[in-house]
C-alpha cells in the first residue's frame, strides 16, 4: 500500500490542515492587533502633542515666528482662515499634499485624523485640532485657525513588517515541525494495525489457531481482542463442523456397510425365500434408520442455518403430554415397562405444536430405550413461576455425573456400542436442546447410574 493511500498520510494532511488554518488566523489576529495597536497609541501621542502645543502660548508664538523646534520625524503646522482664503503661517514643513477639506474641518471646530504620504513616498499620520490664538498685534490670530501635528509611521511600518518577516518563516518551519511529528506519532499510533493485518493474513482456514498479538488497552487493543474472540469462536464452529462432517459420515457408514453386507450376502446363491425376507427386514431396518439420522441432520443444519421455519399457536400442553402418554403406552407394553402419567394442569405456552410433540417424544423415546423390562416412565407437568415444566422420568441405566455436560452434544453417546444397538443416532438430545432454547426455555437433566433420570423442560407462559 503506497504512503499516499495509507490513513497516516490521510491524518496528517488533515492534521495539518487545520493546524495551518489555525496559525495562519492566529498570525493575521497578532498582525491587526499590533498594528491597531502602535497607530492607536500614536494617535494618543499626537493628541498629547497638539494638547501640549496649544495649551503653551510661547510655543504658538514660536510656530508662528518660525523657530519652532520640531522633534525628529516630527511635523506642525498652522493654518488660519482669512475669511475667503486659507493661508500657512508656519513655514512648510511637510512635502505632501493636505486636503483642504481636512484643514477646513479643523478651523470649523472638528478634530480628525489623516494618513498622506508624502512626495519622498514616506507615510505620514496627521492631527489636525481647533485653535484660538488671539494674540494683540497679529492680526491673522484673531481668526480661527487648524494646528496640525504629525508623526511619521516608519517605526510602525518596520516593526509590522519586521513581524511579518518572522510569521513568514516561523509558520512554514512550525508545519514542517508538526508535519514531521504528525507521521511519527501517526506511525505509531497505527503499528498495530499493520500488525493485525499481517495477523489476518497469515491466518488459514485450516490453522484458526493464531492470535493477533496486541496488548494495548486503547481502541486497537479492543479491536484486537475482538478479532482474537471472533476467531476463537470461527476456529470452534470450525472444529465442530469437522467433527459434524466425520461424526455423520461414521454413523452413515455403518447402517450402509449392513445394506451392503446382507444384499451381497443374499445374492451370492439361490435362497429359500425365508432368508430373502430376514435379508430384506433387516435392509428396510437400516434403511429406515439412515432416513431418519438424515432428518435429524438436515433439522440440525436447518437450525445452524436459522432457516427453521416454525408455525407458532398456542398450545395447551397438559393436553399435548396426556396425548403424548396415552401414544406410548404401546412402545412401553411392547418392552414391558409400566407408563404412568403424572400431575398435569391445563397449561397454554405459544410454540410450534409439532416441534413440540418430536421434543417430548424424543425424550420419551429414550426413556424407553435406556429403561430395562419391568421399569417405569412417568410424564407429568407443573408450574413453577411464569414457566411451564414438563417433567420425563424413567428408572432405566442412568447417566454416569461425567457424562453429563457433554450428553447433548451432537452424535454424544454415553455409552456407544448400547446405543447405536437401541437405535440410537446420537442426535436426539441436540435437537431437544435446539427446539426448548428455541420456545425461549431450556432443558435440564438429573441422573444417577442404576437408578434412572428425570429430564425436565422449561418453557415461557403465554403471559395473557
Ligand atoms: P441417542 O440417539 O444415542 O439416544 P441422544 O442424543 O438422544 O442420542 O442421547 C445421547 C446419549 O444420552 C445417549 O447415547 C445415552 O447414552 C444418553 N441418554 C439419553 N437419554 C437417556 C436416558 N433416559 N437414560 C439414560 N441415558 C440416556
């Protein structure tokens, strides 16, 4: 990625745009105000001069007889108005031209303020103020007339100039500076991101097992540790996919290799037709429990995928479970194992009917199962704050405490060789699990070896 591209550059062109915004405003701020400044405090200097020339008479006389000393720089200059012209009694001190208009506003009482320049090209600030000499003898004296009093601004324009000067250099070199430390600290700042990325790079499909070293505790160091905990959980969906993938290929491989078996078996010779009936039962067998491990996995995947379509209604789920009881009554007759039904109340929860019937039935179904001739499995159903509890239990083999955690994970087997003989996939708890979370509830299971097992569901109330 070239430098031009990169978000370092992008932040420090901004930076600098503003930081050269904000010197070049601070620079033209300093610049008026100095300038507003010196005129005004040489403003107040001639104001001073003209109050101090007019209130000394002996001074007025010494313009008027032309042996004023003026100070360095310094101009003054009387006029006086005859009644129909305008004449100078001071010898001309200045080489500009002054508006008459500006002398004319002083005779007639008002003082103000001029900048001329003269003919050497040297600016000049002038004062013009009212006078009143009314010296006995000198006749113009009685008339009224216009001190003036000027300054040059040479001072003032040399150290204007003298500031520009500096804040020409000054801020060119400070956006170098800043320029400079802006990549630095840009640099810096974004080292982690080169290093998340090289991270990222070097992470494949197959090894999920790499982190992203950044041990910050600033907003990189989060995001860090974000990335860290999606791939965490990617490299898990990823290990139990695999296991997904050679847990199913293993379940489908037996029941097939049986097909195979018994098909190449009863085709090797002629056969009374006895055998190719057994040959065909146990064919269907398996075939049949092929068709519904596939089921299971397709409902699995449709739930990973979230795709699950549900048709939710309210159902009253003491009805469902005596319903539920009174169907396997024969499945427990055929095993000879006594079915018992419970406590039960008329409790309504909004969930899809159907799921919940493959829910209670899977849970009975193993109940029967892992339960010995001569046992029980009883169903019932209570209340127990806002959630309905379905409680299944049996006196069958029991589950050993080690077990426990991992019984509904998927193709989980307590014990293997026992339950793929029963007919077992090793998915039906997943699926319970998958559709009470579904319903908002959950799925709770106690057990003791040679005793039996009690799993009980939970599921939100319809609130009315
Ligand atoms: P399976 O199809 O093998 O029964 P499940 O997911 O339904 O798969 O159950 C997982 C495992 O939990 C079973 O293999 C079995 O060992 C154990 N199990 C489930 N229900 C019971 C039960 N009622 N009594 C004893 N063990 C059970």
């Amino acid at each position: 990625m070239s430098f031009i591209h990169s978000i370092k550059f992008r932040f420090t062109i901004w930076y600098l745009i503003v930081l050269a915004i904000l010197l070049g405003t601070l620079s033209a701020g300093v610049y008026f105000y100095l300038s507003r400044s010196l005129y005004r405090s040489l403003d107040n200097s001639l104001e001073l001069r003209s109050n101090q020339i007019c209130s000394v008479p002996p001074l007025l006389e010494s313009i008027w007889s032309g042996e004023f000393q003026e100070k360095l720089g310094e101009v003054v200059m009387l006029y006086f108005y005859t009644g129909s012209q305008l004449v100078e009694v001071s010898p001309p001190s200045v080489n500009a031209s002054l508006s008459h208009q500006f002398i004319y506003q002083a005779i007639n009482g008002r003082s103000s303020f001029a900048t001329v320049e003269d003919t050497e090209g040297q600016q000049l600030r002038l004062l013009a103020v009212p006078i009143h000499l009314g010296i006995p003898g000198m006749p113009l004296s009685t008339q009224p007339g216009a001190l003036i009093v000027g300054r040059s601004t040479r001072q003032i324009d040399q150290a204007l100039h003298g500031l520009v000067r500096t804040l020409v250099i000054a801020v060119p070199l400070a956006l170098a500076v800043a320029a400079g430390g802006g990549i630095f600290l840009a640099r810096r700042a974004l080292k982690p991101v080169d290093k998340i990325a090289q991270t990222a790079q070097e992470i494949e499909e197959n090894d999920l097992s790499q982190r992203i070293n950044v041990n910050t505790r600033d907003e990189l160091g989060r995001l860090a540790a974000t990335l860290n905990a999606m791939i965490g959980r990617l490299e898990r969906a990823f290990r139990r996919q695999k296991q997904f993938t050679s847990d199913a290929s293993h379940e489908l491989r037996a029941p097939l290799a049986v097909i195979e078996a018994e098909s190449s078996l009863a085709l090797q010779k002629e056969r009374p037709p006895g055998d190719y009936r057994q040959s065909l039962e146990t064919i269907s067998q398996e075939s049949k429990r092929m068709s519904s491990l596939i089921e299971q996995m397709l409902t699995l995947a449709r739930a990973d995928a979230g795709k699950e379509q549900w048709n939710l209604t309210e159902v009253n789920l003491g009805r469902l479970i005596t319903a539920l009881s009174a169907d396997v009554e024969v499945l427990c007759h055929e095993k000879g194992i006594t079915c018992q039904l419970g406590q039960t109340q008329d409790l309504v929860i909004k969930g899809d009917e159907a799921r919940l019937r493959e829910l209670f039935m899977n849970l009975l179904d193993n109940a029967i199962r892992y339960t010995p001739t001569a046992g029980t499995v009883s169903i019932s159903l209570h209340r127990e704050a806002q959630m309905a509890v379905v409680a299944i239990t049996d006196t069958g083999v029991g589950i050993p405490a080690e077990e426990i955690p991992f019984i509904f994970e998927r193709f989980y087997r307590a014990d293997k060789s026992r339950s793929r003989a029963e007919g077992g996939t090793g998915l039906g708890l997943a699926i319970c699990r998958y559709i009470a979370e579904a319903h908002g509830g959950k799925i709770e299971v106690e057990s003791q070896v040679g005793v039996g097992s009690t799993f009980s569901v939970w599921l939100p109330l319809l609130s009315l």
